[in-house]
C-alpha cells in the first residue's frame, strides 16, 4: 500500500488557543515542505519582521487583532474561521479567562468540528474514482480487473489495488475471489463536508476537474454536457444561488436508476471571478 500524507489539516475550531493553532499551521506547513524555514513561513505571512512571528509562538509577544486579521488573509481562512480567529485573539490577552471559554466553546458547537480523517479514510475520500466505483458495484458484484478497465488508464493499478483495500477496511465492499460487490451491512455515505478544508477534499476536487478536462477533450458533445455563464450577482443572494444549486444537484438525483449501468458524474463551480 502506498504511503499516504498523514499529516491532514486539523480545523482551526479544534484550538482553543491562537499561538497552539500556529504553532499547529507551521508544523503542517513544514510536513508539506521541510525546507520551509520560521523565516520564509512569516515572509508568506506577510509578517515583517520575521522576529515578530517567532516571539509570538514563543508566547513572548501578544497577537494584537490587526495581526491576527493579517494572518487570517494570508492563511486563506474563510470567514467563520477568521472570526473564530480573533476571538482566539483577544482570549489570549483578556484577564477574563471564564467569559471567554464560554465563547469559544459556543463557536466551536456552531460550526460544526469535523473528525480528522485517518490514512484510509484520507485516501479513499481523496481519490476521484472511488464515487463511480461504488456506483458500478450497486447493481451487481463486478471483477476488480474488469472495473479496472473501465477506468481506460486513467488511473494507477496500485493506487486501484490499495483504494479497494481500504474501502473493504472501511466496511463499504467486499471483495471475494477477486469479485467486489457492496458489503452488506454498509457503513455511512462516503461523503465530504464542505467545513473539512483539507487537503482530502482539495485532491478529491482537483481530481474530479481532472475528469472535466478528460471529457471535454474525448466525449462527443452528444453524451456529455458542460457549460459555464458568468453573471454579476450581489453577496446579498449568494444564499438564494447556492439553494438552487443544491435543488438541481437534488432533481438529478430524482433520475438516478439502480438498473443502469452507466455511471455520469455532475460537477459544480460557483465562485468569484475577481478576489
């Protein structure tokens, strides 16, 4: 079985403290790239001098507000995390240690901490073939080789071979006598939440945009459909956009049919065009 990355993102609602989260950011960032020095990390983070960074993990300088915002933008924290931030900011230097533990802890419930993956979970949520795997095994128990093929080269044998150990370790198949079929009693869906901003869910998107390039350069433009419109929208009806598109996301689903054989992917990219 390959090695996988076992260093995954721990979400910043798990911290109670902002120099521990840091602290945390920098030991990951180092397990990505071990060359990375203190040095160049607080040049990345736009921290000048680079002092201020080490005496702050160092617990020898507070985290003022203005800083902390600084940092929430270079760590592409979004805005729940960023607030969540500050109020680790300001925890850190209020006398009133009760008030906010409370708080925090508040914060923590309303949104929602999710489980850190293990080295199996990681790989089989990070692989992009793992959704129409299990979709071509619902009907019937099919040969790992001939579910192989169906993947034409576009994927590695080992990493097959080892995604199929671990969704059988995971209790989602079985495999017997070199057949897969669904395990009968089936652990949950394997699904990702959009708050788990990890590096699972980066491979698992990147990987499916990889199958968009797949078929816009090798499907006939009958048996596929992507499109794109680029429209101004108001951040007041962002809600309104992103239930709309789950309700479409909820009517193709309505078409889905245990009895086909033909497994389609469907995916969606809504986001600014200018940051």
């Amino acid at each position: 079985m390959q090695q996988i990355y076992s260093y995954i993102m721990k979400s910043i609602f798990e911290f109670n403290d902002c120099v521990d989260y840091l602290i945390y950011r920098h030991k990951y960032a180092r397990a990505k790239n071990p060359k990375i020095s203190l040095r160049a990390w607080a040049l990345k983070l736009k921290i000048s001098p680079p002092s201020v960074l080490s005496r702050i993990l160092l617990r020898q300088r507070p985290m003022t507000i203005s800083l902390a915002n600084k940092i929430s933008k270079a760590l592409e924290l979004n805005t729940q995390e960023s607030s969540y931030f500050e109020i680790l900011a300001k925890a850190s230097k209020t006398k009133d240690k009760m008030f906010f533990e409370k708080y925090i802890k508040l914060a923590q419930i309303n949104n929602e901490i999710p489980t850190t993956l293990n080295a199996a979970e990681f790989q089989c949520f990070s692989s992009w073939f793992t959704g129409p795997l299990l979709q071509l095994i619902s009907k019937k128990p099919l040969h790992r080789d001939d579910i192989f093929l169906k993947f034409k080269g576009r994927i590695k044998y080992e990493e097959f071979s080892s995604v199929l150990q671990n969704l059988e370790l995971l209790g989602y198949i079985k495999v017997e006598n070199y057949f897969v079929k669904k395990a009968e009693q089936q652990a949950s869906t394997l699904s990702l939440s959009s708050k788990m901003k990890n590096e699972a869910v980066n491979n698992y998107l990147r990987g499916q945009l990889n199958c968009s390039f797949h078929a816009l350069e090798n499907l006939n433009v009958q048996d596929r459909k992507i499109t794109a419109t680029t429209i101004n929208i108001s951040k007041s009806n962002l809600p309104i956009a992103r239930s709309i598109i789950d309700q479409t996301c909820k009517k193709l689903l309505e078409l889905n049919n245990a009895k086909s054989s033909d497994v389609y992917q469907m995916n969606i990219q809504f986001f600014p065009i200018f940051d």
